[in-house]
C-alpha cells in the first residue's frame, strides 16, 4: 500500500491561483474524501496527484518516492472520472482490458491471463457476463463500474476517483457509495474522491479534507470535522448549518437583540459567526433561552422538520421534533438553544 | 453527416409520438427530392435505354470510353484517399493547437469550395507546368511531369476534393472528449497508442463520410481537370469530358450511355461507402 505525499503544491490557471499551497498526507490504504464547493481547486488536486495537470510548485510523493516529475503513464495512480470516459468504440472486456493490452510485450500478460483478470474484474464490481456489451448499452452506474473495473486492472498504486457518482440519480449513488465502501475494504487501495456532497464525504470515507479557494482548511475524521470544525468555514460547509450574524457579550450570545444562549468558553466578545445545526435546537414545553414561530413543517420517515423564525430579521433555523410533539404552523414554541459552533467574525 | 438512411421494417408503421410530423416531411422530401434528383435522372436514364442494355455494355466498353471511366474512378479513388490522410491531419492541427495565423488557414481550407473550378485548374495547371514553379522543380528531381498528365488530374481532383475531409472531421474531433485520451493515459498507454486506439477509431465514420463526399465530387468534376489535364484519348481523358465530347457531336444517346454508366458506377460505390459507414457507426460509436 501507498501513502501519498503532498507537500506545498500550488498550481495558476493564466494567472489565476487554483492550488494555494497544499499540504496533505493521504495514508496508506485509507479512503480520504476531498471535500469543497465548486471553484475550491478540489478536482485540480485530484488530477495533479495523477499528473494530469503539471504543477506549478510543490512536490508530491507516493510512498516516499518522487512522483512529481514523472508522468501520467508511469504514475500508475488509477483515476476515474465523473463521466466514466469509457472507450465507446471498444467492449466492456476490451476497456478493462486495455491498461494491459497497452505495456510493452515483455511487461504484458499472456492472453488468457488478461481474460481471466477481465472475468475478476467484472466479478469484482459485480456485472458478470457483461464483458461482450458497449459501453452504449449499459446504464451509467454500471458505466462507473466498468470505469472503476478499467482503472483496477492495471494493479494501480493509488485510486483516484473525481465525482464518481455525480452523474448518477439518487437511489444509484446511495446503492454504488455502499459498494465503493466495499470494494474498497476488500482491495485496500490507497483511495482519493473528490465530492461537493458533503453527506457523501462524511458516510464514505476514513478522513475527509476541506479545501476552499486552493487551500486546505481541515483535514480530519468525520467525526472531527464534524463535532469540532477548525474554522467558520468549515461549521457553514459540513453539517448543513445555518449561519446567523450574532454579537458575543458577558458571555452571552445575542441575534438581532435576541438572546439565545450562553457563548462557549474562549470567544471574545464583540461580532461573531453562529451555526446552527437541526440538533442544536430543542422545541420544549416551557422555559427555554427564547422563542420562534413555527413557519414551515416538513414530514421525513421518522421526524418532523420545522422551520422557525426566531425574528423577522433573522434567517429560518431549524429544528427537528419527533412524531408524537404536536405542532401548528403559525404556533410560537419555546427553544433551547445550544451555541457551540461559534466563531468570532473574521474582517 | 450524409448517411444513406437504410429502410428497415418499422419504417412503414412510424409509432406514434409527441412530435408529429413524419408524413407532412417526408411526404415533402419525397417530392423535393423527386423534383430536383430523380426525375432529372430518371429522364437520363429513359434517355439512354434507347439503346438497350447491350447498347448500354457496347458503348461503356468501347476502348475510349473504357480508358477514361477507368481514369476517372482510379484517379478519384486515389485523390479521395490522398484527402481523407491529409484532410484528417489538417484537422487535426486547426482543432488540437493555437497558432497564429490558425484562423487564417481555417478559412483558406474552404477556398476549392468558393473558386470557380476553371479558375483552379489554370492555375494550378501553371504552377505545376514544366515551365512553372513547382512543375519545375518536380520534373528536375524526379524527371516526372505533372501537367498534362494523369498525375494532373490527380492533383485536380486533390485540390477540389480537401475541404470534406477537414470539414466533416474538424467538428468530430472537437467534440471528442479529452477526459477519454486522459483515461487512456492514465492507465499507461503511450501518445501513440492513445491515437492509434482511442482518437482515429473515434474518427472512423466522419472520415468515411468525408471520403465519399470527397470522392464523389471527384468523379463528377469537370472544370478544374480539363485546364491541367492535356485531355489525351486513352492517357489523360476523364469521363465527364468524353461526355461533352459526344454532346458537341449531337450524340446525345452516346453521351448519356456514358453518363449512365457514369451514374450506375458512383451510386454503388456510395451506396457501399454508406454501407460501411453505417456499419462503422455501429461498431465504433455515435451511441
């Protein structure tokens, strides 16, 4: 297994800066998500560890060798792309087969080896006995797997998927996110995705990196950045937050001359970023740190969504309540607040 | 592109469908295509069976017209294959790079379409004369002579025939989606191999279409080969000449026999090109 190292990786599109200095260790054989919002130099990471974009400073090493100078074909970094680009005028086999059919003849295996490795494959990625089909006749999520298929033949050092499944509905993307998980326990590549779903990151995969305008803002478990986001840009972009604009005074945290609830330890006072998650915000009978008006109600499998209006100002929080609490639309409900994620304005 | 639609068996009961249409437009390119291809050679055709199929076989295997039917096909043939290497790599280079001067030859691919042919072929048949520029240097290397000869038709029909080829590829090749050479690269296929096995199997049907458009037009071109050509009975007559010929003999029969024949030939050899085409369509793509 291969661990890859990034080290001060920077790279300009005509002049305009797409990786700002980029540190990053990727452990052997973990799963790390590359996690960011469009434009955040995410994908232009993904392909520069592959070497399809040439760097503009920095190095990057695979398993203690220098892999910066070297080129795509030697690589050996398997990469997968949001729109499979399979070979259409070849077979499903042919495209799996073809990383091996490409080495020089001393370097390539003997036919019947590359066919059984191609009947692996397809067993592996489960579509068996679909090898004679084009690339035309299968459904994208089983064109994602024949891409993921192509990409393991060659027995990469690394595996590098851009957006795998951001082409795919729904349903396919929850089916193939399990079955990556999966293949990826069973093979134990050293595995690199680059995703702007957040939900996806976290479910997936072993640590995640937050990348933002070139750099990387957090890297760690999902638990971690989770729970203990590192900055205001990672608490608005993980967790589906709410972000509201708050003052921090003796200790208590004020919106719009709203009290909300006691500051965590360590904010100084003076303006501040809040984020509210769904779980931060209790409904209860009495008491309470402050009130809103219920203004939305939305039904999911096992709970209630509301959506509050703590003033007319302030942009809708909310808040989820199990089936049995009775709530009206229109209603004023008591709340608890929990302000943890709370962080001091930056100017 | 110019695919021949083959008819298949649903075509006679179309299913119904949101966007209605089928029998207003194709009743119309029935009767469009009736009135500007059909009944102009249907009349040749009705024309020439004055002469029955053995007068047909008699006067299309006379040893004139044989020579230049011949001369014509192979020369047309061969220029058309000439473009579709050439044409394909023009292509290449107007799509793949930035150059200056890149949107300038752009344009100029396009100047056989605008010149009046006879235009060409005076001047080309000057440059490529003994006595002109590259006629010249040609015959002092090689000892060859290229006007006046078959070798100045074939560069006639080079000329004339250039812009299919770029023009049917040139669109193909932008659209081809890099991401498919970089996947080929990254599983460690050479540049070589990547254009060998992923980009010209791609380009296959485009370049196809290209050849026979080019080579079609080749058999039918008049204008541009009879300046550069020396029009020697036997050496350096095309077709289309013998048919002006026997017009301004007033043999009209003879000169439709020989346009019919004409006609017969290019219309199985497209019919094949298409055959192949819609069959590369399959094998190599357009999914």
């Amino acid at each position: 297994m291969t661990g890859i190292a990034v080290r001060g990786v920077a790279k300009d599109f005509a002049g305009t800066r797409a990786l700002d200095g980029i540190d990053l260790d990727i452990r052997p054989g973990e799963l790390l998500a590359l996690l960011g919002p469009s434009g955040s130099g995410k994908t232009t990471l993904l392909r520069s560890i592959a070497g399809l974009e040439p760097l503009t400073a920095g190095t990057i090493h695979f398993g203690g060798e220098d892999a910066t100078g070297l080129r795509v074909q030697d690589r050996k970094a398997g990469f997968v792309f949001q729109h499979y680009a399979l070979f259409r005028h070849m077979t499903v086999a042919e495209n799996i087969a073809y990383g091996l059919t490409v080495r020089p003849r001393a370097e390539r295996p003997a036919r019947h080896e590359i066919l059984r490795r191609v009947e692996d494959l397809l067993d592996l990625v489960q579509l068996p006995g679909i090898g004679k089909r084009f690339p035309g006749q299968l459904s994208g999520g089983q064109r994602q797997r024949v891409a993921l298929a192509r990409a393991l033949a060659v027995e990469p050092r690394v595996l590098l998927l851009d957006e795998p499944f951001g082409a795919l509905d729904a349903q396919v993307r929850k089916d193939l996110r399990r079955w990556l998980r999966d293949i990826h326990q069973r093979t134990g590549h050293t595995t690199v995705f680059v995703t702007h779903d957040q939900e996806e990151a976290v479910e997936l995969a072993d640590r995640v990196a937050i990348l933002n305008r070139g750099r990387v803002e957090q890297v760690g478990s999902p638990d971690e950045v989770l729970d203990h986001p590192a900055n205001a840009f990672v608490a608005g972009f993980v967790g589906q937050a709410v972000r509201l604009d708050v003052t921090v005074a003796e200790g208590r945290v004020r919106a719009d001359a709203i009290e909300l609830g006691a500051a965590p330890a360590g904010i100084p006072d003076g303006a501040a970023s809040l984020f509210l998650r769904t779980g931060d915000i209790a409904v209860v009978r009495s008491g309470g740190t402050t009130s809103g008006v219920v203004t939305a109600i939305t039904r999911s499998a096992a709970s209630r969504r509301l959506e509050i209006r703590l003033s007319d100002d302030l942009p809708a929080v909310e808040a989820e309540v199990s089936l049995d609490q009775q709530v009206a639309r229109g209603e004023r409900v008591a709340l608890t607040i929990r302000a943890d994620r709370l962080f001091p304005a930056t100017r | 592109m110019t695919a021949l639609a083959l008819p298949t068996r649903e075509w006679l009961r179309p299913k119904p469908s949101a966007l209605p249409g089928f029998g207003l437009t194709l009743g119309f390119a029935l009767s469009y295509l009736a009135l500007i291809v059909l009944i102009p050679l249907a009349v040749l055709v009705w024309r020439a069976s004055g002469l029955g199929l053995s007068g047909l076989w008699t006067v299309a295997t006379t040893p004139r017209v044989r020579a230049a039917l011949e001369t014509s096909f192979y020369l047309s043939f061969a220029a058309a294959l000439v473009n579709a290497f050439f044409g394909l790599v023009i292509a290449w280079i107007l799509t793949r790079y930035r150059f200056p001067g890149r949107t300038v030859l752009d344009a100029m691919v396009d100047l056989p379409f605008a010149l009046p042919t006879a235009v060409a072929g005076i001047a080309l048949a000057a440059i490529y004369a003994s006595n002109g520029w590259v006629g010249s240097i040609v015959e002092a290397v090689t000892g060859l002579k290229i006007a006046f000869t078959p070798r100045g038709i074939f560069v006639a029909l080079v000329f004339i025939g250039l812009p299919f080829v770029v023009r049917t590829v040139q669109p193909v090749l932008m659209d081809l989606d890099r991401e498919v050479e970089e996947a080929s690269a990254t599983l460690g296929a050479s540049r070589l191999q990547t254009v060998l096995r992923v980009i010209l199997p791609a380009l296959v049907p485009a370049v196809l279409t290209g050849f026979a458009l080019a080579f079609a037009r080749a058999v039918g071109e008049y204008g541009s080969v009879i300046f550069i050509a020396g029009n020697m009975p036997f050496i350096s007559e095309i077709a289309p000449l013998l048919i002006i010929v026997q017009l301004e003999e007033f043999n009209y029969t003879g000169a439709t026999a020989i346009a019919t024949v004409m006609l017969s030939i290019s219309f199985l050899s497209l019919l094949a090109i298409n055959l192949i085409q819609s069959w590369s369509r399959r094998r190599f793509g357009d999914v």
